[in-house]
C-alpha cells in the first residue's frame, strides 16, 4: 500500500469522526475502559467503561441553514456513559440556538459535560460556558454577561404579546443558568436586566466559582489553588 492510499484511508476515517455546521465543529474520540484510581492509601480503582468523547468547537450562535442537525442527531445518539466537551470562544449571537445545546446537555449529558473558556465568551457564549459541569478558563479568558437583544413585529397587539412573552421566556432562560448557580447575585441579576454589562476574567470567574479549573502550561488546576498561586505572585 502506498503512501497516497494511507493518506487516502486516514482522511476517510478523519471524516467519519467530524461534523461541520457554518460555525461549529464536532470532533469524537473513542476512549477505552479506564481503571482510575479512587483512594491511594486503600489501592482502590473505579472503571470507566469505554465511550466516546464527543468535543464542539463553539463560535458564533448564528446558524440559519440546516449545519446543526447532523450534529445535534449525532449528540442525541451519543451512548449513557459518553461525554460532551464544548471549547468556546464565541462572542454570542442567537439565543434560541444556545437553548438547543442546554437542552441537550441537561436532558443527555447531564453530570458529563465539560466547557472548555479557550479565549472569549460573552453574551450567549458566556451563558454556554455556565452549563458545564466542569468548566475550565486559561489565564488569558473573559467573560460578559448582559441582557438580550431583539426585535419585535406585527400589529400592536401582536407586538404587545410577543415583547411579553420573549422576556418572560428569555429571563426565565438566563436565570436557570446564571442565578440558579448564583454565578451574580440577585441584585447584580436585576442591574443585568436593566442594561448592565458585567465582564470578567479569570480571576473573578474563580473567585465566584464560576470557573472549577484553570490551563496553566499544560496543568489542569481547581480554582482555589489557582488564586492562591496568584497570591504568592504577588
């Protein structure tokens, strides 16, 4: 077998592990069965079965098409012990579109999804972020935080519904995922509702454990031991 063939082989195999929407890259990985240990000084392990680990590549929530349905059917598929790894680094964009991925992680991820803050998150990127489980931030990552955006049309009763139901629906969203967890408190909330902005980097994301882990050269560290490195620094 020549070299072309090989090549030829790999990018088929390649392709049989990807999925492209406009904006979203899906990757998976078959991870064999892992005995991981539990306790050193008693020399237990717990097994891991092998699974898949699916990894999304966020950018912008914009997509009109048809791109996210191979990718949401294959997510749907996924077996009860695979994992989802979402590595964001997205300015926003629709909300709807950020409510499909929730939905999903509560309902088939639930307990196995980990959000990966590579660069930026603001606006629905921020909110995606606060769905993991886990959720790991570089040195270098921010955050934003604000209301949304939109439009409404129609005759004025129609307006006059839509506007209502929108900010019941949308708020409702936002608070299962920032409030609920108290990532702002209350009275920060309500400042969001009325037009504030609140950005944040990964100092602050620890301190309000909205980020558990940090990448620091090539070490994943939990939030806590992070801060106290930094108070060392200085």
């Amino acid at each position: 077998m020549d070299i072309e063939q090989i090549t030829s082989i790999i990018s088929k195999n390649d392709d049989k592990n990807k999925l492209n929407s406009k904006y979203h890259t899906l990757f998976k990985t078959v991870v064999p069965l892992q005995e991981i240990p539990v306790s050193k000084r008693d020399g237990t392990y717990k097994k891991v079965p092998e699974h898949t680990n699916y990894r999304v590549f966020i950018d912008i929530f914009h997509e009109h098409e048809r791109g996210l349905h191979e990718m949401f059917n294959e997510l749907w598929n996924a077996g009860e012990h695979d994992t989802l790894e979402l590595r964001i680094n997205s300015y926003g964009g629709l909300v709807n579109e950020g409510s499909q991925f929730y939905t999903l992680i509560k309902n088939k991820f639930n307990g196995r999804t980990t959000t990966v803050l590579d660069s930026c998150g603001y606006s629905m990127g921020a909110l995606t972020f606060c769905m993991g489980d886990k959720r790991v931030v570089t040195p270098r990552s921010d955050i934003m935080f604000h209301d949304y955006s939109g439009a409404v049309w129609g005759k004025g009763g129609e307006i006059e519904s839509q506007f209502k139901h929108q900010t019941e629906h949308l708020r409702e969203f936002f608070a299962d995922v920032i409030l609920q967890h108290k990532f702002l408190t209350k009275k920060e909330f309500k400042q969001m509702l009325i037009g504030k902005d609140y950005w944040m980097t990964t100092p602050e994301m620890c301190q309000r454990g909205i980020a558990t882990h940090v990448l620091v050269e090539g070490k994943e560290i939990k939030a806590k031991k992070y801060l106290k490195l930094l108070k060392k620094k200085k």
